[in-house]
C-alpha cells in the first residue's frame, strides 16, 4: 500500500517593529504538482485591529478566519470591551485545539494591534501559541526566515517592513515551486488596516 503525500504549498510571513506589524502571503493555491488557482488569498483581516497569515489548506484557513471572526464580534458585543490580540491568539489556539483528532491544516501567523501594542504569534495546526518579532509558515519558510533574519531590526519603519516581508515571499517563491503568482500585504499600525497586492 503506497501513500502519496499532499503537499499544498505556500508561504506566509509576519514581522512586528516598533511601529507597526506584517502580515504576508503569497497567491498560488496548488495541491501536489497541480495549481488549482493563481489568485487565492492567504491573508485576512479580523476586524480593524488584527489579520492573520496562513498555510496550509485554504478551506482551513477560510473557515479558522471565519470562526474567529465571528466569535471576536460576538464577545466585543456582549462585554462591550476590545478583545485584546493577546486574547484573540488564545482564542484561536482553543479553536484549533479543540479540533485535535481532526485538525485544521494550517500554520498561522496571526498579528495586531491593541493598547499595550503591537503582537506577533505563531500557531501550528494544534494550536500552540508562541509570541515572536517574525516569523515565517509554509513550504517557502526555510528561504523566507534567511531573508528576514539577515535584515530584521525592531526599529525598521513600517514601510520598509513590509519591503522586508516582499522580499523574503520573491525569494521563496523562486525556490518554492508550489508557491508564487503575486503577493498581498497587510500592514497594521495604531492607525488602522491598510492591504496592498503585488503583481509578480
């Protein structure tokens, strides 16, 4: 009996500096050797304060942000208070916990912004949860974390963070070939939201 291995591709990363926070990804959503879509999107906002950054299977990570959504809605509605990122992070590290016997494949880089500052959390499909300056998820992640590690200072602006993190996904998708066909970026400071796309 032979198991042929699914590997769907990607690569995300995350940079926190002291001005604001990156979430990126690339486009290409493929199964094994198959593209099966060259604009799909890895990245996603949750609310006006938080985003997160997957990969792995992107009906995972459509519903993961779905769910947190919703359950970040709800609990600001009923406590009439802003969840913390703090909070959120462990919120979605009970999520995926919760559905261990059968997990959500996907990694996540998970950022924003709140009163005591900015965050940046890594969580693997069972949710364990560990707070980093950067970070970097998927098949394209061994090359994207060299690109980012060889340049990252907490005192890069905002701006040139997010060059960093389009760097360091153009690097790994020259080497990755599941990964690739155009970047979005998320950046989040004490101003808001702001996503930009990168046509490859």
């Amino acid at each position: 009996m032979s198991y042929e291995r699914l590997v769907t591709g990607a690569t995300a990363v995350g940079i926190r500096v002291d001005s604001g926070v990156v979430l990126g990804a690339e486009r290409r959503i493929s199964y094994g050797g198959y593209i099966v879509s060259r604009a799909g999107r890895k990245v996603f906002k949750i609310g006006n304060r938080m985003a997160m950054a997957a990969a792995g299977l992107v009906g995972d990570m459509q519903t993961l942000h779905r769910i947190l959504n919703a359950e970040i809605m709800y609990r600001e509605l009923v406590t009439s208070l802003k969840v913390s990122v703090r909070a959120a992070a462990k919120l979605l590290s009970a999520i995926l916990y919760s559905y261990k016997l059968m997990p959500f494949i996907s990694e996540i880089i998970f950022g924003g912004y709140d009163e005591e500052g900015y965050h940046l959390y890594v969580l693997d499909p069972v949710g364990s949860v560990i707070e980093d300056d950067y970070a970097a998820v998927g098949t394209g992640a061994p090359i994207a974390i060299g690109i980012i590690e060889a340049e990252y200072r907490k005192d890069l602006s905002l701006e040139n963070a997010a060059d960093l993190a389009i760097r360091a996904i153009k690097a790994a998708i020259s080497r990755d070939a599941v990964s690739g066909d155009g970047i979005d970026i998320i950046t989040i400071s004490k101003d808001g939201i702001n996503e930009k796309s990168v046509l490859l």
